[in-house]
C-alpha cells in the first residue's frame, strides 16, 4: 500500500502551515497525485527546486481528501489511481465547487479519457512520459491564468456581471457558478467587447499554444456557458459567426448585432 488514509483532518494539518509559509514567500503549492513513486518523487524534487510548494497523494481517495481542503494553486492529477481513478477525483472537486486549476497526467493511448477529463472541467492534461520543462511551462502557464485576474475587478458586459475570482455570473439577484473554463471563457468574450474571438484565439487563452484542444472543446464550453447564461436570465448571448469564431452580444435576440459585427 503506497501511502496510509489519515483522511480530511491530517491532510488539512498538514496544510495548514505550508498555506502560511505560502502567503509569507508568495509560494505557489501545488498537490501531486501520482501513485507511481517513480514518477511523483522527481516531479517532487524539480518542482520543489523550482520553489513550488508540493504535496504528494499516493491514491485517489487521499488526494481527493487534500484537493477538497482548497488549499492549492493547481492540482496535478494521474488517471490511472488506485482507490478512487483520477476522472472520478476531479469530478467529486468540481461536484463540491473546488475550481482550482487541474493538470490531468494521461498515457498516450488514453484519449478517451484526455477528451472526457476536460469535459469533466480538468484546465489542460500532459501526456506521459513528459519531460520536466514541458510540465512546468504548463504549471506556469495554469498559475499565470490565476493571477492575471485583477483583484476584486468586477467585468460588465451588457445585463451581466462576471467575478472572474469566485466564478460567479450575475445578472440582477440572480446569480450561478461557472466553471474555470466558462468563467475563463466568459471573461475573455467579455474583454473583446463587441469583438469577435477567434476560435484560434480561444484556445490559445484557454489551454495555451502547445495543446491538442480541438474545436469540438470550445462548442463544448460554449454550450455549456450559454446554458448558464440563459439560467440566470441574461440578455447578453454568446454568438456564432460561422467558421471565424464566437462574440458576446447584449440581446439575446441580436441577429442585427451578429450581421453588424461579421
Ligand atoms: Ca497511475
């Protein structure tokens, strides 16, 4: 057995002074959940030489007990787990509102899972065997979307409302919790303004340049946001110009909007 269950107390104990030593050095902590130790201990080290923060899982079960403490920047998270699979994992962060960016690790032959992983809200996925400057390029680039967003900045577009910090759209007293790529994707619709964003330009924002994310991935966050958007009532829609990309729109009903802006 790779490592003994001491459940949600010990692992927020654990945590409790590294979330201290975090806020004094600006440290970003990072949780590994790999349960190959030839794997996780030299991603451990190269992380820890590059000033992260780490802390290791050996199943799923234990590192879905630490993810759900919210005490990490990033979660780097294994499919293939013993006790509770990684898909399942990021699932049960998602069901219980934990949005903290997550790295799924994937085997090559495991597309399936690459596809369903990012469906089931995981931000971007490395394929195995990886080398370490790809992995912290991607750590980087998952920490950077963090942190860009000013503090408190509230963005407006139209009858909506976007706090890109708690994922929270609003419209009047109505309100729903986005996911990290709707809010992300929101977010970035809502600073083109009455631009259109190239799906080229999505992905980009959204995975970074070194990804396999396909249009099939935007449609798929895009249906969900306008799902959410209708759910608190909102006038401002996510348009389709067809084969450039999507725009923001601040009437639902914004056929001339659409035509205006091609
Ligand atoms: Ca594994």
């Amino acid at each position: 057995m790779p490592n003994q269950r001491f459940g949600k107390d010990f692992c927020f104990i654990i945590s409790e002074n590294p979330r201290r030593a975090r806020k004094e050095k600006q440290q970003m902590k990072i949780l590994v959940v790999e349960d190959e130790k030839y794997i996780a201990k030299p991603i451990e080290q190269v992380l820890k030489r590059n000033n992260y923060s780490v802390d290791l899982a050996y199943d799923g079960e234990y590192g879905l007990d630490c993810g759900l403490t919210d005490l990490y920047d990033i979660i780097v998270l294994d499919i293939m787990l013993p006790k509770l699979d990684g898909l399942a994992v990021l699932k049960e962060l998602r069901e219980n509102g934990i949005e903290t960016p997550v790295l799924l690790l994937t085997a090559k032959d495991q597309v399936g899972d690459k596809v369903k992983g990012l469906d089931s809200g995981a931000d971007d996925y490395l394929a195995k065997p990886f080398d370490n400057e790809e992995l912290l390029a991607r750590l980087r680039a998952l920490g950077r979307r963090k942190s860009e967003l000013a503090p408190g900045g509230l963005l407006r577009f139209g009858d909506i409302e976007l706090n890109p910090h708690t994922l929270l759209l609003s419209r009047g007293d109505k309100s729903g919790k986005l996911t990290l790529k709707e809010a992300q994707l929101l977010e970035l619709l809502m600073r083109r303004k009455n631009m259109t964003a190239s799906k080229e330009l999505i992905i980009e924002k959204l995975w970074g340049y070194d990804t396999d994310a396909e249009d099939g991935n935007i449609e798929y966050h895009v249906s969900l946001l306008r799902k959410k958007l209708a759910g608190v009532g909102a006038q401002a829609a996510v348009g389709t110009i067809r084969g450039v990309g999507y725009i923001l729109k601040e009437e639902a009903d914004g056929e001339k909007n659409r035509k205006r802006h091609v």
